[in-house]
C-alpha cells in the first residue's frame, strides 16, 4: 500500500468569534479596487481533512486579506476580500440548503473562471453536495449528457450564450418558482449574473438576498456534514477518445494533492497568480485549492487568450499552465529575436549560451547579471516581470522550451498526473528536478512500470470510481489498487519519471516498429515557423506528417501573408523540410518523418480537433484527413 499523506493538526484559533462579519454584499465583487502586496508571513498550521475546511483556513489564517481574488471587468478590477470571500460562500450554502440541497446531490457549474465559480463550489462543499464542473467550451449535446448522466439538479452558469444554449436541452419550465418561491420543476438554472437570468428565473445575487451576514458560527454548524471519503465533485474527462466518464473525486482525493504539494513549493501571501485554465479541468482546480491554503492572490481570466494582455497588470509571481502557452511564448519570442539587427542577434545568442550555463552548472555571476540586465529583463516583463517560477502539467513539455525559460531565469518545473488521481502523481521542485523528466513520485504516491511500459500508480489521490460505469472502473484499477494510467514511460535509477506518450496514441508501421508520436512532435513545434504537428503512420512502412504553419504570428520573411499565401509560398515548403531534416538526423531511421502536408487551419476546439486543454484528438484529426494522410503514401499499402 502506499505512504500515507500526513494530515497536520493543530488547535484552532477560537480568539475572533465575528472574524469575518460584515455587511450583507453582492457576491460580485467590489468594482476598481488597487491590489495591494501582503508582507510574507508566517503560517500557522490548520487542520484539513475535507475541503469545507478550506473555507475555515481561508477565514482563520487569511481573514484580514483584502485581494484574495479579483478579476478584470470593463477595463477596471474588481476584488473579494478574503471575508467577503467566506461570506458569500457561506450565505450561498444556506441558500443551497433551504432549497433542499443535500449531502450527495449534483450541483452543476457551467463558466468561465471568475470568483463566484469558487463561491459556489465552496458551498456545494459546505453542505455536502457534488459539484460537476462543466467546460464553458462545449456544445448543447455534451452538456446535455454531463447533465442526463450525471443526474444534476441545479445549474450555475454565467452568460447568456449558455443560457440560450441551455434552455435548448432543459426541461420546459425549469428554474420557475412553484409558487413559494423554493419548489422548482426539472433542472433549477441559476446565473451568475443577473442580466443573464432567464424570464422568471433567478441569479447568484438574488438567491442569497436577505442572508444574514455570515459569522464564525455559521461555519461551525457546517463543521462536519462531510467526510474525507464523501464525494466531492465528478470530474468529466475531455478525453481524446471516445465519450467522457465521469470521475468521481473525494476530498481525500484533493486533499491528499494539497498537502502532498503545500510544502513543495514556496507560496505565501506575497504570492500572486493567474487562473486562466478552466477550472472545469482538474489542474486548475486543485492548483487554486493549494493557492487557497497558502493564501496566495488569485486573478482570475476567463480565456487563455486573455493571459498575455494581463500579465503586466496581475504581475504574477507563479504561473500554472499546460505546454501550449510556454511554446506559444516560446516561438512569439523567437520571433522577435530573429527580427532584430544581426549585433543584437549575437547579444542575445551570447546571454542564452550564459543563461543556459548559469541554469546547469551555476556560477557566471557578473555575466549574468549582464545578460539580465541587456536581454532577459526586457523579456521577463513581457510576463510582468516578478515571475519566479512556473509549472507546466497536462503533457509534456519540448526539452528546448523547458530549457529556454531556465536561461532567462524562470524555472520551469514540470508535473505529471490524470484527472483520476486529482491529479498529482510526479512533480519536479526546487532541489528536485532532472530536465526532460516529470520528477519523482509526489509524497504519498507510489509509481512503477510495467512490462508494457505502462506506467501505475497507488495515491490517496486516487478516484472512488468512474460514474456508473464499474466495469471500466475495474479495468482502471486491479485487485492490488493499482491504477493503470494508460501512459507509457520509465523510472530512471533516482526515481525520476520519463513519458513517452499515451499507449493508446503508439503508432505501429506495417514492419511492426512501435513509435511515440509525441516526442517527434515536440522536436518540430519549436521551431516558430509551425504551430501545430500531428505525426501519422499506423499501419504504413513509415511516418509522414500533418502540420499547421503558425498563421497567427508567421516569422520573417513571411509576416503579413494571408493563410493561404502563406502555405502555398515554396519558401515555407523548403524551411519545414529543413527542420524535418534536422530532427530526423536526430531520430533513428523508423521514426524519421519522410512527408509533410500544410493544413489549410488550425486544428480548433470547436472543430473537435483538439481538448479544452490543447491536447490533440488523434482519432477524429485522423479521421478528418484521411485523404490527405492516403495522398502522402501514394503507392504505399496501409495495413488495417
């Protein structure tokens, strides 16, 4: 069995009976308030078992804070206070309750991040409800099966898109009031946002009007409705085969995360930090949670392509993300540097060469305080210039970006899970950390390789089961509790783990050879002439490949081309068989990428093509180019 996560334990502060009383509010947040900087402090320890008490340590440890979360809106900010925070989370859980939710219903959320997206998270918590998260990013038939398969009564969402969207799927007649203004007839809507409510309907802050302002004692009646193995939320995979499964989370499962993770990394109050992946996504979520616990400033963006634009206003000191936005700044600098005068060119050359020594080997101190100051300082700004380190999960990242933001003096660590372990398996951290690994086993977490090459896992982090669906939960986890992740890697001497891809994404040629697609792809995606890689070949005598040149920020000489004289300009032709040569003199001869076509797009999330988390959907790309593939290998026989 594997090593338990010690939970800590301490008395409780007793001494601020009314700590985080005050006048009855508007859950939104308060308009155009200036974020303020805490001085590091000291933490007191406080005990977590489930994650309702997060609600208590945000209240007991951080209670005086005053920009615990905020949000930009209409070219202002807008903030909750650390008690404002606790109080619209505990009115919102009494509101919940004498509408007759109870222990174990579904509460469903469908929005972007924002703070009352963990308002009523925190509630359904409190009161012992599940919450399902939905991503703000899909259409009316998969929001209608998250809802049909898992039995949700109350839905919280925050435009009128989705209203609309909604109101297609629910029942006729849904969020009316019966009459007594608490009975409602099929699924009960509720908006964040009451221009958003639908006709007769009601909103987040009418829902809670007239609630008492929330006191220490209302926290202590809710004290206990759970437990560590009571469900805590059913997590729907995005999944790049087939239909999502509901997974099916405790609070033991996120807890375990929480405490494995807290002494990891150095967070504290002083600490500011962007939400931008959706909170729908396991990532996210258990990272707020742990910034919650160390008290961390939140800034929510409800879009990754707002992130950019924030950074020199949230001035964030840590940042969490999934590999697609490090490359994507990768190559939009690379550009940049290959746009600038040949002297300034070799200045930058000569600081990445010392950045990259000082990040291996230390040492080169007054060089690199040179290369600080001349190159990477105008760079770090660019993410708003106090970001101290970042974490990359969801897939692995291309060991040239990992390596670049080391040089700059940004540590990038890099995580490894899956949403059925909530989801941390592997972390590399300060003083632990091998480039081109995950890292090692988080505490608590056992890791070993089968004879596939199948990597298994053993955690307190590990889900109760997928949603009505046994038989796959069993296939998922043998008799001895392991979980089969179904990713494919090695465990090196120091217990460092290495992906290499997802077992169902190997691709087998007609002469038997297994490849990973994946780390062919990383090799070409950072170049910033190519946005996207898909690498074919199952069942053909060798690999060929789909890319998508990088339309949106084309490097020199092709800037300002439209897409479509940019993939037709055989000068494109001739750098992307260029690069296709480089790797492949770096692969061995069954791995090496003979053929290319341009697509015409991006691969999209509303084509289907890629996951809310930028991961490639091999089967429906495959599947949408299959002639185009067929037209690669011409003469070439596919094995079925």
């Amino acid at each position: 069995m594997c090593e338990s996560v010690p939970r800590c334990s301490v008395p409780d502060r007793r001494d601020s009976a009314a700590r985080f009383q005050s006048p009855p509010l508007r859950v939104g947040c308060r308009r155009g308030r200036r974020r303020t900087q805490c001085a590091p402090r000291s933490v007191t320890v406080l005990s977590l078992e489930t994650l309702s008490d997060l609600v208590r340590v945000v209240a007991e440890r951080y209670g005086e804070r005053e920009d615990l979360l905020s949000i930009r809106r209409h070219r202002r900010t807008d903030s909750l206070s650390a008690r404002e925070f606790v109080d619209a989370v505990c009115r919102t859980a009494k509101a919940l309750e004498s509408r007759g939710v109870a222990r174990g219903d579904r509460v469903a959320l469908f929005a972007t991040n924002r703070p009352e997206w963990h308002v009523v998270d925190f509630a359904c918590h409190l009161v012992g409800a599940v919450s399902v998260p939905i991503y703000p990013t899909l259409n009316a038939p998969q929001v209608a099966y998250i809802l049909l398969d898992s039995g949700a009564g109350w839905i919280f969402y925050d435009d009128k898109a989705k209203r609309d969207l909604l109101s297609g799927i629910v029942p006729h007649g849904a969020g009316e009031d019966d009459g007594d203004g608490s009975e409602q007839r099929g699924l009960r809507m509720v908006a964040l946002d009451e221009d958003a409510a639908i006709e007769g309907g009601t909103h987040l802050d009418a829902l809670i009007a007239g609630a008492p302002p929330a006191t220490e004692a209302d926290l202590a009646a809710f004290s206990g409705r759970v437990g560590p193995d009571d469900t805590a939320s059913i997590i729907y995979t995005s999944g790049t085969t087939g239909d999502p499964k509901g997974v099916v989370l405790s609070h033991r499962n996120f807890v375990s995360n929480i405490l494995a993770c807290q002494e990891l990394y150095p967070l504290g109050e002083e600490d500011q930090a962007l939400s931008f992946l959706p909170l729908s996504h396991v990532f996210e979520r258990t990272v707020d949670y742990l910034f919650f616990y160390r008290g961390v400033s939140i800034h929510y963006s409800p879009a990754i392509e707002r992130v950019a634009g924030l950074m020199p206003d949230v001035r964030p000191t840590v940042l969490c993300s999934v590999p697609r936005l490090y490359e994507s700044a990768y190559l939009r600098i690379q550009n940049l540097f290959a746009s600038q005068p040949p002297a300034r060119r070799r200045l930058i050359g000569w600081a990445l060469k010392v950045g990259k020594r000082r990040a291996e080997r230390g040492g080169a101190a007054l060089q690199g305080l040179i290369a600080d100051r001349l190159v990477f300082r105008k760079i770090k700004q660019r993410f708003g210039g106090r970001l101290r380190f970042a974490i990359s999960g969801g897939a692995a990242i291309a060991n040239e970006v990992a390596e670049f933001f080391d040089a700059i003096g940004i540590r990038l660590y890099q995580g490894y899970g899956l949403t059925e372990t909530a989801p941390v398996l592997a972390v590399e951290y300060p003083g632990a950390s091998r480039r081109g690994s995950v890292g090692t086993a988080a505490p608590g977490v056992e890791l070993r390789i089968a004879e596939d090459g199948e990597i298994l896992a053993r955690t307190e982090g590990l889900m109760q089961g997928y949603w009505k669906k046994p038989e796959d939960t069993a296939e998922a986890i043998d008799p001895d509790g392991w979980f089969h992740t179904g990713d494919i890697g090695r465990l090196d001497d120091d217990g460092y783990l290495y992906i290499t891809d997802r077992k169902k994404d190997l691709l087998v040629t007609s002469g038997g050879k297994n490849v990973a697609p994946q780390p062919i792809e990383q090799m070409l995606i950072t170049h910033p002439a190519i946005a996207q890689v898909v690498v074919v070949g199952d069942g053909y005598p060798y690999l060929n490949a789909l890319i998508v040149p990088n339309y949106a920020e084309p490097p020199e000489p092709f800037t300002g081309m439209d897409p479509s004289e940019l993939r037709q300009d055989p000068r494109l032709q001739e750098l992307v068989q260029g690069v296709l040569d480089r790797a492949n003199e770096r692969l061995p001869a069954h791995e090496r990428v003979r053929r290319f076509r341009l697509l015409e797009r991006e691969l999209t999330l509303e084509e289907g093509e890629i996951t809310p988390t930028l991961k490639v959907r091999r089967k429906i790309v495959n599947e949408r180019y299959r002639d185009v593939i067929a037209s690669m290998y011409l003469k070439s026989q596919r094995v079925s």
